[in-house]
C-alpha cells in the first residue's frame, strides 16, 4: 500500500465512520469456515433498501499500472499504524488462533470465541470479523471452499504457495478472506460487512488484510502498540506481603494476571505517565522486598528479571546482566521478559524498574525494543500516593534477585 493509498483509506475511515447502520437486519448463513467450524453461523444482513453499492476491488489503479488486495500480503509493514480514534484501530494478538491482527475495537465491540478461532462483531451485526485456525487442512482446498460458499459472488480470488486471499458479495454483505498455512496449520480471518458500511469498511478491510499476520515470530519483539494475548513481563517486589510494581504497559486490559509460583493477582493502581502498576498477590507473606535507591541516574547497572520463556527454553528463573546506565536508557536493552526488571546498582539497592518498549521506527524497518529506567523516586513517590513504605533495610545482590518475579498479562 502506497502512501497515497494509505492517506485515502485513513481519509475514508475519518469521514465514514458516522454512516455505520444501526437497524436490526435478518439472518444469513455464514462462511465455508463459519459453517464447519462454528454452528451457530454469522452475520445479520441488512435490508436491500437503497441502491446496490460497489463490491470490495480487488484491483485499484495506480500510477504506473494496477496494484491487487494479493499483494498486500507481503505489505504488512506499509499499513499506516494507526487508523483514527473513531474507530479504535489496535494491533492485537488473538489468544484463539495466535495470530497478530489489526482491529478496529470501536466497530466491533462485541467479542466472543468460536471452536476455531475468535469472533467481533458491531452492536447490530452489521460487521463481523471472525478468525480461524485449523490443524489440519490443505490450503487449496479450502481457498476452492471459501470460492464455492453459499450466496458468494467472487470479485477476486488469488492462491499462492502459502497463502491465499478471496474477497466479493455474500448475499447482500461484502466480504474478504485471507488465510495463510504452515506445514498442515492454516490461521486465516473473514471480514464480513454490510453494504451500506462499505465507506468505512472497504478501507478497513483492505488494511485489516495487509496486517494480518498468521504465524508472528514469537522470537520477535512485538510490533509497536502490539497487544500481546499472553504477554510475559517481570515485577520487583516492594512489600513483604505481596505488593509488587511492574509496567502499566505489560498488565494493562488483562484478564487474568498470573505470579507463579503463587498464582493470581490483581491490578490495583497505575500510573501511565511513569508506566508504574501496582500488582497485589494475596495470601503470600514472607516475600523479599528491594530496596529503594536514591538519585541514582548514571553508571553501570545489574539488570534482574525473568526473561520470557522461549528465551530461556520455558525456565521461569531471574537471571541477570551487566548493562549501562545513560541519558538515552539502558544500553544494552535486555531480553524479552525484562519490562519491569530490577535495575540494581554498585551498592545493592533498586536503582529502578527497567521498562522495555518497541522503538517506532520508520515505515518497513524493524522495530528494536528500547529500555528507559524508571528511577526509584518515582518508584518511592508511586508507592506513596498509594500508602506503600518502601523497605529501608539493606539487601545484597542475592536477595535482590529474590525480589523479581515472573508476571503474566492473558488478554482476552
């Protein structure tokens, strides 16, 4: 997607999101997928009560020649990341399926799970997005199922060795299906939209298709403003009965958080500015709480935390590291796991909380996670406003690594 292309969907989305339909519509049968896997069937369909709109195109000219929605598949990093507030676009990772999808949450609200995969849908069913996953199942032939579904009209249709792409009319919606294999394992996602949302949704879709990733690196960091499905992050204890700090970010729109060994907590408190939270295990006393530093701004530093799993083959241990300390973060930035890690410095004492974010970066090019350090006064002045006494006595490096625990976000 080229920027004049990107600039007209975002143009589309603004100026369109008002026309969405809000009447209750009958019933229709779903997709090939929808239909296998998921019984109790799709989407509602409006009432044909004005002139029949434009189907999805595949092809769209551009200067220099023509340009399809296939094409989009290797596009990914070229789709604008981010759409307009009206329709809350935000990369998540489906908990269902595992795969990474952009999501307009404020079109689709309603969120439920099928035998397959995941399904969102407008307050009336006007919208419907609904991913898949399948064991075991032949690419093709299930790209020559979605063409041969009930009530479809195929504008375009395209398979290649790994994937495929099929978009068109469905009764009286428009719809478009991309699906993606690896080995037997096909992760694929079925937007389905009334017509008279087509101002909206055609740009939507054509953006909801180029982000959609089917099998993520899992050794990768995630994109910026990713939402994890399960996301892995470390908490540095603070209170011997069962306070903990850990990143806003990491435990933000859970529902669960997990301590293991220990089991449950909950969110109590955060501060987005600081992107500090405070996390309560209950039942749990005799922790090992840090001690808070102060001033503590420049120099080496002892990076503690809990890397995730697949970066230390599924142990759960706190492992550390030497790093330095600058005006520009911590350097170098730690591993996957390591947002909320404790950063001790040469006395023994928290320096502050480590907090690892993607770095945006220009259109295309990787994101490299970067790490900034919450210092201890804001650790001190958080805890505070919420009737926390920091721990005064001393620790030694031992202890400290005592301190820091896995923490685990399950989003929905």
């Amino acid at each position: 997607m080229d920027v004049k292309a990107a600039a007209v969907i975002a143009g589309l989305v603004v100026a369109c999101a008002p026309a969405l339909v809000t009447k209750t519509h009958a019933r229709e049968p779903g997709t090939a997928v929808a239909a296998l896997q998921n019984p109790a069937g799709p989407a509602a369909e409006p009432s044909n009560n004005g002139r029949r709109r434009r189907p999805l195109k595949a092809a769209r000219k551009h200067s220099g020649g023509e340009t399809s929605i296939a094409r989009q598949e290797d596009a990914s990093a070229e789709v604008p990341t981010h759409f307009s507030e009206s329709i809350g676009w935000r990369l998540i990772e489906d908990r269902m399926t595992g795969a990474r999808l952009g999501l307009p949450e404020k079109l689709v609200p309603r969120a439920s799970t099928t035998r397959s995969g995941s399904r969102w849908t407008s307050a009336q069913g006007q919208i419907q997005i609904e991913t898949f996953r399948l064991a075991e199942a032949s690419l093709p032939a299930l790209f020559e199922e979605e063409k041969k579904a009930s009530r479809r009209q195929i504008v375009s249709s395209d398979l290649k060795s790994d994937s495929f792409i099929v978009s068109g009319v469905q009764g009286l919606k428009y719809f478009l299906v991309r699906a993606a294999a690896r080995g037997n394992e096909v992760r694929g996602i079925t937007i389905l939209y009334d017509q008279a949302t087509n101002g909206t949704m055609e740009g939507v879709a054509h953006a909801m298709a180029a982000a959609f990733t089917a099998f993520p690196d899992p050794n990768a960091p995630p994109p910026a403003g990713v939402r994890r499905a399960v996301e892995y992050g470390s908490a540095i204890v603070v209170d011997a009965n069962g306070d903990l700090i850990a990143p806003a970010h990491v435990t933000e729109d859970c529902r669960t958080i997990t301590v293991p060994p220990f089991g449950h907590a909950d969110r109590l408190a955060a501060d987005k500015a600081s992107d500090l939270a405070l996390v309560r295990l209950y039942g749990v006393p005799n922790l090992v709480p840090a001690q808070l530093g102060e001033g503590y701004t420049s120099g080496d530093i002892t990076v503690i935390g809990v890397a995730d799993p697949l970066a230390q083959a599924g142990a759960a241990i706190a492992t550390s590291s030497t790093a330095h300390l600058t005006a520009q973060g911590v350097d170098p930035a730690p591993k996957p796991g390591f947002s909320g890690a404790a950063a001790i410095n040469a006395h023994g004492v928290l320096a502050g909380m480590v907090d690892v974010k993607p770095a945006v970066l220009a259109a295309g090019a990787a994101a490299i996670p970067a790490a900034a350090l919450v210092p201890a006064d804001a650790i001190r002045a958080f805890l505070q406003t919420q009737g926390i006494a920091p721990r005064a006595s001393e620790t030694d490096h031992a202890a400290a690594e005592q301190s820091v625990l896995r923490i685990i976000c399950v989003r929905q």
